[in-house]
C-alpha cells in the first residue's frame, strides 16, 4: 500500500490508521501523519489505542468493568463490546466452562474480565444473604486450566478464585475441573499433545451429564 499523502492531508484527524486482520498477530496496523509532517510513524503507540476498540469488537474481546453502576438491574452495560452478545447466552445456558492458561498464578485477565462483567446479568436480592449483595442465576459451572508448571500448589491460587468467585459468592454449582499441568511455557512449543490432558478433558465433557 502506497498512500497519497496529499489526499490524507485532507481527511479528519491527525493521524490515519489503515489495519488488516493479521496473520501472527490478531492485527496488523500502519500509520501515516503527513499534518504531522511525518509520512509513516513505524512504531505508532497511539495508533494501537486507536484501532484497539474496532479490533475488540472485532475479537469478540471483553473488557473489565468501568464500576459505573449503570447494567444494575436488567439495564445493559454502557461498553459495548463483545459482552453483550453473550449476556442471552449465557442466560441460556446450563453450565458455563471457564477455560483459562495459567497466567501469574491465576486465571488470565480475559476471563477475569469476563467474570467482572457478571453484574449486567444480576438481579436485585432485597434479602440477601450476609456477604452478598445480588443473586444470579443458577447455572452448573466448570474449570478447565493449562500451565507450564506441574507442582501440588501450581493452580492453588486459580482453584481458590474460582471457587469462591463463582461458586460459594455466585453460587454455581461446580460440575468438575481439568487442572492441566505440564503444558509447556511460551518459549517452546505447546506439550499438551505430549500429556494425558486432552483424552481427560475429552472425557470430562463427554461425562459431565452421565451420572
Ligand atoms: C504471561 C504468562 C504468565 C504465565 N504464568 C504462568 C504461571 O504462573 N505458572 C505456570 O505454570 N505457567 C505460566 N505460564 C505458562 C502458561 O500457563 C502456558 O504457556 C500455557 O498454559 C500452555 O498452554 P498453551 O500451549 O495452550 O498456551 C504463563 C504464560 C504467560 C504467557
């Protein structure tokens, strides 16, 4: 792509963005500023805070809460982002699968975003419970986790979130985990082939309405 600067000069806005589902990477971006006298900025920063909320929407991205209070009670929430096509969803469905690598210890941002969200599918509880604030909907739920790590404590702290999150303060009903340790780290290639894991999940999913 060659653009006429010319004829970027004549477009609103100081700099022009033009972005492409990537390859490698989820997105591929280049940014020209001609008003800025500088034809190609190769490592725009800025130009990633700008084209970041088209590509959210784009993946399907979650965002964490902004804390505004707004989706309380039964009103959607104000960012509108991929959140909002799941809310049916998951009001739909039975049971909710939490699939997370280990990331810090703990489940990864995403899903942590994700479950911040959970307010816009609350409902007003006028006599709840000492520690909770509104009830949800009762859903089965499950945990499926990889790491790198494979020791006794490696998803301790990710067990422990989920659990207390979403099942004693939520209050889904926990169906099972798949606690995948030994999966390899991001300097080699996934070893997850090299496991037990995938036939266990397999299994775990086939079973988890047979009894
Ligand atoms: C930012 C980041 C943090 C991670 N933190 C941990 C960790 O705390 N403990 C661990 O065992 N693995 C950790 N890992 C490794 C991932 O859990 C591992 O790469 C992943 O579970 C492997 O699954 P995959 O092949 O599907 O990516 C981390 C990886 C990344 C990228």
């Amino acid at each position: 792509m060659n653009p006429v600067q010319n004829l970027l000069m004549e477009i609103e806005g100081r700099i022009q963005n033009a972005t492409a589902k990537g390859i490698d990477a989820d997105c591929v971006s280049r940014s020209f500023c001609p008003k800025l006298s500088i034809q190609e900025d190769p490592v725009c920063g800025f130009a990633h805070c700008q084209i970041a909320d088209y590509w959210s929407k784009e993946l399907n991205e979650v965002k964490g809460c902004l804390g505004c209070n707004a989706c309380r009670y039964g009103k959607p929430c104000v960012q509108k982002d991929a959140f909002n096509g799941f809310v049916p969803k998951i009001k739909d469905a039975d049971c909710i699968v939490f699939a997370s690598p280990l990331y810090f210890w703990t489940v990864s941002s995403r899903i942590k975003a994700f479950i911040e969200r959970f307010y816009c599918i609350a409902e007003e509880d006028s006599n709840p419970p000492l520690g909770r604030y509104e009830k949800y909907p009762v859903k089965d739920c499950a945990l499926l986790m990889t790491s790198a790590d494979d020791f006794f404590w490696t998803f301790e702290q990710a067990v422990s979130y989920y659990q207390f999150t979403m099942v004693n303060y939520i209050g889904f009903q926990d169906r099972g985990m798949v606690l995948a340790g030994g999966c390899g780290d991001t300097n080699g290639k996934p070893q997850i082939d090299k496991t037990a894991h995938l036939q266990v999940a397999y299994e775990f999913g086939k079973n988890i309405y047979s009894e």
